[in-house]
DNA sequence: TTCTTTTTTTGACTTTTGTCAAACAATCCA
DNA sequence: TGGATTGTTTGACAAAAGTCAAAAAAAGAA
C-alpha cells in the first residue's frame, strides 16, 4: 500500500502503528463525476488518492465554475478547514476520472490520533504543505502574465494538461477560455 | 493587555495560565523601517501587534520589489512556514511606520505549550486564518480585474490605504503602478 | 527651509486579455 | 450509429493593463 510506504519513509511508526494506519484507511472506487466533497456540507472524509484525478471548485458571483484545486495521485484529497474544523465547505470536489483512493472519516481520525500521535504530526505536515503550494499559487497569480502561467502549469502538471479539459484550467488560471485557446496555439 | 484580553474571551485560560501568557509575551517598540524578518534567516520571533503597520515581501528574478503581505494592528506578525517548520524564510518583513508589538521567541513559545497548552490550540487557529486569508486573496487574484480588487481592498483595509505607499499596494494587487493611479484617479 | 530623492501622475503608445458570436470538433448516450 | 450536447477554436473587435519617459508632487535630509 502506497500510503503506509510513504508514512513508513518519514515518519517511524512501530509495526503496531503501521498495522493501525493501514488499517483505518479503507480503499474505495470512486467513478468520474463522482462528488467527494459539496459546498455548504461538512467534510466527513480525507482521502489520499492512489489514481484518477479530482478537482474542487465552486460557483462565483456570475455562476461561473471556478476551479480552485486539482488534486493528484500520491497527493491528500480533502476540504481542509471544512474537514479540520468541521464547518461547511465553500467548495466542491469532483473525481475527473475514475479514481482509486483511501479514505477515513473524521471520527476514524480521531480514533488514530489517539492510537498513533504521529498523525497528529502527518496532518500538520499535510496542512502545511498545502498551504505552501497555496502561497506558491497566490505569487504566481500576483506576478505572472496568463502565458507565463500556463507555461508554468504545463512544467509542473504535465499529467493534467493531458487529462483535463482546457477550460477547467483556464479558470484555474484565471485566464478567459478563449484567451488561453490563443496562448496554446502559439506555443 | 489586548492579547490578553482576546485570548482570555475565545479560549477559557486559567488565572495562572492567563499570567503564564501574559508574561511571556514582551513588549517591543519597532522603529520604522526595522526588520522584523529577513529572507534565508530562520523566523525566532512571532509578535502581536499593538500599534503600526508592517509588509511582508520578496524580491522576483528581476528584482522588483513584490509585497505580500499587509500586517495590521490586532493581528499575528510572523512569517509562518520558517517560524513553524524552523526553516529559512523566503520572505521579509519590515515595519512600515513605527510600531509596537508583543514578542515571544521560538523557545518561549515551546516553553509556553508545556506551561499552557491552550495554546497548541491558538496557534492552530491562527494558523488555520492565516490559511483562510490567503485562500481569500488567491480567489481574488485567480478572479477580479486589476479594478475591482483595488476597490475591494480599499473596502477591507481602509486604514492601509490611508497609511501605505500606492507602490507597495500595487505589487500587492498585482498591477503596474501607472495602471493603478489610473484606476484610482477614476473613483 | 532648501535641496535632493523618492513617489505618483500623466501622456502617448503597445501589448495583453476579454467579449461575443459563429464555426468547428469532440464526446456522450439512447 | 447519429443526433444532441458540450467543449474548443477562430475572427473581429473592445477593453484592460502594461511600458516608457517626462513632469509634478511629496517626503526626507542637511
């Protein structure tokens, strides 16, 4: 199991507590369109995603769908301060394709908190991590021009620009469909 | 003390553990134009502001000076990921007018967990804030013109737009600083 | 205060990005 | 398979935003 590895690499967890993780996570088939996540409801589940893809996104004033996150394999598919602090989430998550993850609900993650305190610590740094990527993301808004970043997203997400309609990363980007259909052509 | 008085209102302190707090934080008067932070230094200090106005900022590949960050009276004065995580800072932060703030170094506060434990927990929420404002400024970023996010600031943080130089606003916003005395001069 | 330096504004112009609508292409199911 | 639907590209144009340079204004320092 992919997670229990990577949990194993940098966290030392004891036989027990890796036999207590894997098993708190349940695998779980999650069909494209599938929503794992719906505005206005609280997040009862994290889940770290084995293959497919997801996006969270939410309507704005004018109901454009606006995609605020992809979310990869190998990476944490949550609605991080709906989950964390069990409010409503301002944002939607959608499985783009077919997807294989392991999921636990909040009270199942309570529940490892207390049988292995390391979480504690794995959730941090997950948190942590995605408020990185957050910041990242934010600089590249401010400061690059609509090519610039979709030359960056192309470095970075190769996987995605394959497998994601175009319009989902214009808006991701922050770059009018039509606009990016011109940047991409020149390139 | 007004730190005391808001973390006495939202987390239920004991009177010990109330003078715990209050004594761990020292208060510093900050000159204009201090650092509090520097960039590729490892954040020691995390203050609260009393009175003043501080920026946060880096320089790009082309030098230019790119603020991310206004921190107002009332609020946390850190530089998150380096103060936590004990790592280099990418970013400085300096005191735009002189200031007064409430400090406590890295040790305290490590000291301060085991002595008050109320805290872990204060710190998570001001860390989970901190993560809501950037998600907040992202959207903003990721889905306004250069227009209606200059007026929505002016809505938010009139005081900043009273005290600070256009300049520093500008790189904040993401726009060209010709563009917004423009802008400007329109409203 | 006066001089210097920094910051902001402005003009003339260019480039980037968005809008609208139509054509085209791809995908989805029934 | 074949409409129907959805997504992408394109053209013609408009609006937004950036660039460069100079002037004006403001802030700082001696």
């Amino acid at each position: 199991m992919n997670l229990v590895e990577k949990i194993k690499k940098f966290y030392k967890l004891t036989e027990k507590e890796l036999e207590a993780s894997a098993h708190a996570f349940k695998p779980a088939a999650i069909p494209a369109k599938t929503y794992f996540m719906e505005e206005g409801k609280v997040a009862n589940h994290v889940g770290f995603i084995e293959r497919g893809l997801f996006r969270s996104f939410f309507y704005d004033d004018n109901a454009n769908d606006i995609t605020t996150h992809f979310f990869q394999p190998g990476t944490v598919l949550i609605s991080m301060k709906s989950f964390n602090d069990q409010v409503p989430a301002r944002e939607n998550i959608v499985a783009l394709e077919d997807s294989e993850i392991y999921v636990i609900n909040h009270e199942e993650m309570m529940e490892l908190y207390k049988r292995v305190p390391a979480w504690r610590q794995i959730t941090k740094d997950v948190d942590e991590m995605k408020y990185n990527d957050l910041m990242n993301r934010s600089i590249q808004l401010q400061t690059l021009t609509a090519k610039e970043r979709y030359e960056l997203f192309c470095q970075n997400y190769p996987e995605i620009i394959k497998r994601v309609a175009l319009r989902h990363i214009a808006s991701y980007l922050g770059i009018d469909i039509a606009t990016l259909s011109r940047i991409r052509k020149k390139l």
